[in-house]
C-alpha cells in the first residue's frame, strides 16, 4: 500500500479541511500571524540580539540545559522576565507547544486532578491525554462549574489551566476563574501565549491586566513567538516549583536547549515592550476602539474572530481580501474551532486606515450598519 493514508486525505478535502503549507507572501499586508506588535520587523532588535550572540564563542547551545546547554544567555532573560513579571523562578523553553507538553504532564501525577477549560490550546489538550491523573474539561470561562469541581476535589492536589487570552475567541480568563483557583490552594497554569505583550498596563499579561499578585501556586507560560518577535517559551513559577519542574519536565531534561539567538532577540524585545509601553498601548486602544465602531466587537487583545461558519466560504473570503486589499486574514476550521472564523490580527505593523477598511469589509455580515 503506497499511500495508506488516502481515504482520510479525501475525506478532509470532501469536508473542506484539508490544509496545505503556503510560502509566506511578503507582498500582503500580515493580519493573520501573533506577531501583534510588529515586532518581528524591528530591524534594530535582530541588530542587538546578533551582537549580543557575536560576544559569545559559540552560537549554540550544543547541549539539554541539564548535560551543559544553560547558558548566560538563558539566565540573563530568565532573570529579567521574573524581575518584569514577579515571579520568582524562571525557565525558557523550547516553544509554547513543547512547553505545554510539559508542563502538563509533569504536574498532574497520579491521584491529581486536572481542571481544563474546553477551549485551552490544542498541545494542552495532547498534554492532557499523557498524564497520569483524572482530567476534567470544563465549560468555557464556567466559573460556577470550576468552584464546584474544586470543592469536589477539595482532598486531592488540583492543577488548573487555563488561557490569558484565548487564540480562537480573543476572550480573556475571567477574574473570578483566576481567584476561585487560589482561593482553593490549586496549581495554577495561565498559558499567557496571546495575552503577555498585549494586556495591562505593563503589557505583561493577564495578571498584570487584573493587578492580582503572583502566588506560589502559579504556573505562567509565554510564548516568544507571538508578540515578542522570536522563537521559544518560558515558563514563571516559584522556585519550588521550578525545581520540581527541572527534575521532571521531560522537555526540559531531554531537549536541546533554546537558541541562543532567539533568546537574546526575546530579552531585546522585552526590554523594547517595557521601554515602550505606553506609546504600545495606545496603539492597540486605537485598533480595539476601529474594530469596535466598525464591527461592534469588544477585543481584550488584537484577535478578532469573525464568525462565518462554513469551511469553504472562509476559504474563499479569505482569497477575496487578498484580492481586494491586498491583505493575508487567518482561515480557521475545524478541528480548531467549532464554526469556521476569519481570525484577523489587529497588528500594530496595520495601517489604521487599512484595517478600517478590512473590517468594514464585514460589518454588512455581522449586522452593523457603518
């Protein structure tokens, strides 16, 4: 059998869901990739993050982080991110898929409870699969189902998780799921993948957007692929924590570490977000406030899902808006989401002008009278 998996091939293209890789078009406006503040074309962090590399005598690590891979590099941006985000332990990772694998299933052990919302990202839901524990999905930001179920599992160890922003919804976590789980002492893992670098008034993410302080209990992963520029994870605990995880965590035992490059281009990123928040935050006021005259949508962050819900059409609209604006906006079908959306990015790199056009583009489908 030469090509065993045909059926279920010509299965998804029947459904609409068959996807292909597509050479990035440097020709189109980019309102579809998580680089929300532009900052993957910010020459002059590529500048630092190459000099920074350039006085070191290896460009590598060479090594797991445990066998002779953690590097100066490695520390100088884990200390900065604890001191930036208040947390006192600091490890980069692989990417924010490794780094959920993780996370995950080196935290639920057996006789623990994992307490996910539905909508948490896909590796999150494969870490799920992997771990030792009962694992229990509830209802999308469901704060009443979440205190019932800690009460539930009162006598067992509970690690929550859940998402600072959401990648499909562009929701937040509420407050409430954030308190109910230190109010019951549960392990609490916040996946700040699309919410740190876009959120609060320090653009560090969702506990800095709710001013709650971060508790020994806390689990915060980031990604350094999305609004810092680069390539990579971290993940922020307390130092208790962090030990347990660099004694278990099977991505950070077995896995090479993180690029040196791409770490230093995260810590120059982060240096850039601080320095610059306030002129940052502005800019993303102002395509929350276009956005919200223009569609009636609320945006906590720079994701904007428009609901179209058939596979094809969202496929089709999607070439339309290259055709017509010249600009790339984020096809989303199943599995990934329950109803086909048009996932536009308010990136910040998004003339103002542009992206008014692009929504107004929607308005008539969404009932909004422009």
């Amino acid at each position: 059998m030469m090509n065993p998996y045909d059926k279920e091939l010509k299965a998804l293209k029947r459904a609409g869901r068959y996807r292909e890789r597509r050479v990035t078009d440097e020709g189109l406006i980019d309102a579809a990739s998580n680089d929300y503040l532009g900052l993957a074309h910010v020459k002059e962090l590529h500048r630092k993050a190459s000099n920074t590399l350039s006085s070191y005598p290896a460009h590598a690590p060479k090594a797991s982080m445990l066998v002779g891979g953690y590097h100066p590099i490695h520390v100088a941006f884990e200390k900065a991110l604890c001191e930036a985000n208040g947390f006192e332990e600091g490890i980069v990772m692989g990417s924010g898929f490794n780094a959920n694998i993780g996370l995950i299933e080196a935290l639920v052990r057996k006789g623990d409870v994992l307490l996910m919302d539905e909508e948490y990202h896909a590796s999150g839901i494969v870490a799920s699969r992997l771990c030792e524990g009962e694992v229990v999905f509830f209802p999308h930001n469901d704060a009443d189902f979440l205190r019932e179920a800690l009460e539930r599992y009162s006598s067992r160890r509970v690690v929550v998780a859940v998402e600072g922003i959401y990648s499909m919804g562009g929701d937040c976590v509420t407050r409430d799921i954030i308190e109910l789980a230190i109010a019951h002492s549960a392990v609490l893992v916040l996946d700040e993948a699309h919410s740190s670098g876009v959120i609060g008034p320090n653009l560090m993410g969702i506990l800095d957007h709710y001013s709650i302080a971060p508790t020994p209990l806390m689990v915060k992963m980031g990604t350094l692929g999305k609004a810092y520029g680069s390539f990579g994870a971290y993940t922020l605990c307390s130092v208790h924590i962090g030990d347990y995880l660099i004694n278990r965590a099977k991505n950070v035992i077995y896995a090479t570490a993180p690029s040196l490059y791409d770490t230093a281009l995260a810590h120059h990123a982060l240096e850039y977000i601080r320095s610059h928040a306030v002129q940052l935050r502005e800019k993303i006021r102002t395509r929350q406030k276009i956005v919200y005259d223009t569609l009636g949508i609320e945006v906590e962050g720079l994701i904007v899902p428009i609901v179209i819900g058939d596979n094809r059409e969202v496929m089709a609209l999607q070439e339309e808006l290259k055709q017509e604006l010249g600009i790339h906006i984020g096809a989303i079908r199943q599995p990934t989401v329950k109803k086909a959306i048009l996932r536009l990015i308010a990136r910040l790199d998004i003339d103002e002008s542009l992206l008014r056009q692009a929504c107004e583009r929607f308005a008539p489908r969404l009932g909004k009278i422009t």
